[in-house]
C-alpha cells in the first residue's frame, strides 16, 4: 500500500501521467514524495530544511523558496506539482511554469476562517476567499473546494491541468 496520501492529492494522482515526474514543493517529511514514488513516479522533492525528509528514491533539493534567490530548478517541468500545507505567493508564477504540457498542479492549503481553529492564524498564511482559482488562471480547473474541512480547518483545495479540458473526475 502506497504512503499515505493527502485524500485530496491521492483522488486526482490518476490524471498525473504514468510513470510521470512529480515536484513535491515544500516537502516536509516526504509523505507525498513516498507516495508518488510507491505509484511509480519519479519525485523531485524541494525544502528549505531537509533534515526530516525520507523518500528514499527522491531528487531532494535544499533551497529557500521565500529568500528571493532565483527559482532553484531553472527550466525543468513536471508532470504534476503538488504543494500541501504551504503557501508563499510569490512562487505561484514558478509553480505554474513547472508544469509541463497536460501537467497537473495539486494544491492545498489553509484559508481565512481557519483562525477559529487555530494556526496558522496569520493572514500572510492563509489564502483569501477564491484567491487559489485567481493564482491559478491560465489552468484548467479540474476541481476546487474551499471550505470547512473534517471540521478542524478552513482549506482551499485545487486540482488544474495545464492544458484545455475537460478531464474526467475520479
């Protein structure tokens, strides 16, 4: 049984190209690294701090994506980019332009509301209303949640293709 998954990010894995490449941005600890991998992708994962990731098999990059170096991978595209629980909005053109042709960007992440919750509670990390669709123009929305979720924390949740649709639904 593969790693495990975000729910969200696990539901849209089939539209990611078979044996495609995956960027895992801001990593963490690999989850979504070892779960890709376990499906038979190629992941590159990228952190600021390496030092609790495990996705034996991974490309890991240490770079700080918030420091205002150059974007540390140049060129390369993927066929998907998955960021879970990170938000720096100056990256968005960087992410979009890591997606190769047909390439599948999952995303999601914290939004305002999730105060009542707890962290973060800073708006500087956490998405406005509507504002994961509005980052996102240009890609085709496969999907989008934004809201209460599990009742423990307000996400916004995206699934977009770069590419002209529509595609299918799991």
């Amino acid at each position: 049984m593969p790693d495990q998954a975000s729910s969200w990010i696990a539901r849209f894995t089939p539209l990611v190209r078979p044996r495609g490449s995956v960027l895992d941005v801001a990593c963490g600890g690999g989850r979504h690294g070892r779960y890709f991998l376990a499906c038979g992708h190629t992941v590159t994962g990228i952190d600021r701090d390496l030092s609790r990731t495990t996705a034996p098999g991974a490309e890991l990059i240490a770079a700080d994506l918030e420091d205002g170096t150059p974007w540390p991978l140049g060129p390369r595209q993927f066929d998907a980019v998955v960021v879970a629980n990170y938000l720096w909005r100056p990256l968005f053109p960087a992410l979009c332009a890591a997606l190769a042709p047909g390439g599948v960007l999952l995303y999601e992440t914290f939004a305002d509301g999730n105060q009542a919750f707890g962290r973060p509670s800073r708006p500087d990390f956490l998405l406005k209303r509507g504002e994961l669709l509005e980052l996102a123009a240009g890609l085709t929305v496969v999907a989008y949640e934004d809201g209460v979720m599990e009742g423990r924390a307000v996400i916004q949740r995206l699934c977009a293709v770069n590419g002209p649709g529509p595609f299918p639904l799991p």
